[in-house]
C-alpha cells in the first residue's frame, strides 16, 4: 500500500468501546499507536471530551482524527457562544454524521464511537463508519480489535443489541461497576490476540456526577 | 471475494477436562446466496477423534475423504486406531504435498490421545501445524471466535459446561458474520462417550 505514491491513509490501529447504562456511559479505549509492526507510543489517548456530558472514542488514522476532534470541539464552542450551554450528546452525535459525510468522497480514515447522556439523563451510545453512518445502540466497538470483542459484548448484554428486532430499550440493565468490569475482560481478550492493542486502558466513565478517568495496564506485548 | 470465504464457514474446537468439544455453523453457501441449512463440516474419523474442515466446501469433502481412506489403510496395517498427534501430521502432510496448487481449507482436528489426555491443533491451508491448549479456531468467522473463547473459556472445565461455554462462544460468532450460522453442530466427546447436539440459534 505504502509503494502507490498517491496513497495518503495509514492505520494506526486500536479499539475503542462503549456501553450506555441507564444512568451513566462508559466510553474505552486503548492507548496504543502503531504503524505496520512497530509501536509509536504506547500511551496515546484515542479519546476526546466534546461536551460536559459527550465523549468521543475513535480508532483508525490519527493524522485524519486528530483532525477530525479539533474541527468538532471547534464547532462545539461555536455552538456555546450561539446557544449559551453545552452541546447535549444527541446534537453532537448529528454533527459528527454530517461532519463525516462533508468529505464523503475524501473521508476522514476514521471509526468513531460517541458516548454521553442524552437530554434525559439516559445513558447513549452512538456507532458511525467512516462516511457518517451512524445509528444509536446500548453498546459498540470500533477498531482492528472490534470483531473480537463484539460478540462477547453481543452476548453479555443481549438486551440493547441492535441485532434484535423489534429494537429494544437501548440500554443495559448492569450497574455502572459490572460494566466497567466487563470492558476491562474484553479488553483484556482483544490485547491477548490483537496485535495493535494493549499497552494501556484508558477509562472514562460519565454520569450525573460528571466525567471519571481511569487508566488500567495492558500486555505490552 | 477470497475463495475461502466463497462457502462460509465456522469451526471451533476447546480442551475441557478429560474430554474435549468441537464445533460448526450449518450454513452452506454459494457467495450471498444460502444454499443447504443442514451442511455437516465436523466429520468422525474413529471414536476418539475428530476433524473439522473449514473453508472451501468442495475441498473440505474431498480432503476428509482422503484422510478417511488413509487412516482406513492405517487401521489395517496398524490393527490400531490412529493417535491424534499422528493424525495430525498426516493432515499436514497432505496438505502440503499441495503446496503450489493447495486446498483451501483450514482443518481443526481434536482426539483423545493417549490416556484419553485431550488433543486439538489446527493447521493453515499449507498444513502449518498449531497446538494449542485451550482452543482453536478457523472459517470465516475466526477473529469473532478468537474474541468470544478467549473471553468465555477457562481451563478444566467438565462437559456439560464446556458444551455451554462451546455453544455462547460458537452462537456469539457467527451470529456477527453473514456467510457463517443458521444453527451449529456441537459434539462433546468423553472417554466414555460422544454426545452430539443440535443448537438451534438465528436462522439468517
């Protein structure tokens, strides 16, 4: 890929994940930035506060996200001096869709997934592709480690999967801590057999209190 | 399209204790296009061992029936039954005698060796040989089942919550893939006995 003068992407791997609870979200992701076999950093952060109550994780090409998080967070203090509060997590979920689909015929290389609160409290997860797709689940993964870790999610929160139709209630019924301890076991699958994820876990959890960090070691190997 | 993803396909096999499951989907397709609902990969070669064949479906049968005929010739040199390690070289074996014109399949063989110690390993197209201890898997769906057994597996487990643990992990995986599903084949073999059930899981 990297013979063709004209390629301009690049993958710099990583996962990202998201459970929306019924009071609070947990947005994850590794902190690792590769290129081809070789790590760059171990302790690059994938994720992004846009709002008081909005979080965005995202995985893929870092010169195209790093992009992309300024051009939102930009748009999102444009939206505080226009309208004299915070962007709420739904508003922001439409603006990064139409962000993305802006470039739809020169896209940012970039697989996001947007966790917060919506206006009523309620916990919110929202999955895109590339071009700005995006539909709002209980729970998604994006990244080179994402189809490890979607089934096992698929399976231990069986209720807000967007695989059951009629769509059910998109949250999930676990309690903010059996969530964070669900993420860190995925998590800890992904790093055993993926090769662009470990290093660290970085952790962030939202909810009526506000926004929590925590950061958990990971293979390095 | 890549040829080993023209049929779809999912095989899993996981060490329990004393005992050992192995696993597939049902589905048999052409591309998009559902073909059979009922289609076998996971085939008998003596009571205590097993192969799953992975892959292009027209090699997996012609493959399984070459190592059928093999061992058959072995049984009767040999007046024994074959031991999985053998076993598994041969597979090997034949697969890279077709090293530059190879069978698109990837086989996932478990037995009971042995002591009736558990055996699995799976090897490539080419016939690269990887034991394993804990689980192996292959098709179409194999990064989902990564995911799923290295989160849901544990070591030493009996066979009734080794069929269970099998069955989520299998179910899970193919239920995020659209070439591989429509139900699963689980067989769980014991020095005692092989018990074979039919789950029946998103019918897409």
């Amino acid at each position: 890929m990297s013979r063709r003068g004209d390629w301009v992407y690049e993958n710099n791997g990583g996962t990202c994940v998201a459970i929306a609870g019924a009071d609070y979200c947990v947005v994850a992701a590794d902190t690792r930035l590769s290129v081809g076999y070789n790590i760059l950093t171990r302790d690059h952060s994938k994720i992004c506060e846009l709002a008081d109550k909005c979080v965005l994780a995202s995985s893929g090409f870092q010169g195209d996200i790093k992009a992309l998080h300024k051009n939102l967070a930009a748009r999102e203090l444009l939206y505080q001096h226009q309208h004299n509060k915070r962007m709420s997590c739904p508003a922001m979920a439409q603006l990064l869709s139409n962000t993305l689909y802006y470039k739809r015929f020169f896209p940012y290389y970039a697989f996001n997934v947007l966790g917060g609160l919506d206006s009523e409290g309620k916990g919110c997860v929202f999955t895109y592709d590339a071009v700005g797709s995006y539909e709002r689940t209980g729970y998604s993964t994006q990244g080179t480690g994402s189809s490890l870790i979607m089934p096992v999610l698929d399976n231990q929160l069986k209720s807000p999967s967007p695989l059951l139709l009629p769509a059910k209630d998109a949250v999930t019924p676990l309690s903010e801590s059996e969530a964070v301890d669900l993420v860190k076991d995925v998590f800890a699958s992904a790093t055993e057999r993926d090769i662009y994820t470990g290093d660290k876990l970085e952790i962030v959890v939202i909810n009526k209190a506000g926004m929590k960090r925590e950061y958990i070691d990971l293979r390095k190997d | 399209m890549s040829i080993f993803e023209y049929n779809g396909s999912a095989v899993v096999a996981m060490v329990g204790k004393n005992c050992f499951a192995i696993a597939c989907d049902r589905r048999l397709g052409v591309q998009l296009q559902t073909v059979a609902t009922d289609f076998r990969r996971v085939f008998k070669v003596h009571d205590k061992l097993y192969i799953g064949l992975s892959g292009l479906a027209t090699d997996a049968q012609t493959l399984y029936q070459k190592v059928v005929f093999r061992h058959k010739l072995y049984q009767l040199r040999e007046e024994r039954d074959m031991k999985p390690q053998t076993f598994a070289s041969l597979v090997s074996t034949l697969l890279y005698e077709k090293r530059f014109g190879p069978y698109f399949c990837q086989p996932v063989i478990a037995g009971l060796g042995d002591d009736d110690e558990p055996f699995i390993c799976t090897t490539d197209c080419l016939g690269a040989k990887e034991l394993a201890k804990d689980f192996v898997v292959s098709g179409t769906a194999s990064e989902s089942l990564y995911g799923a057994c290295e989160s849901m597996y544990k070591p030493n487990m009996e066979p009734e919550e080794l069929f269970e643990t099998i069955s989520q992990a299998l179910q899970a995986s193919v239920d995020r893939d659209c070439l591989s599903g429509w139900g699963g084949y689980v067989l769980v073999v014991t020095p005692t006995e092989v018990r074979e059930r039919v789950i029946k899981g998103r019918m897409d």
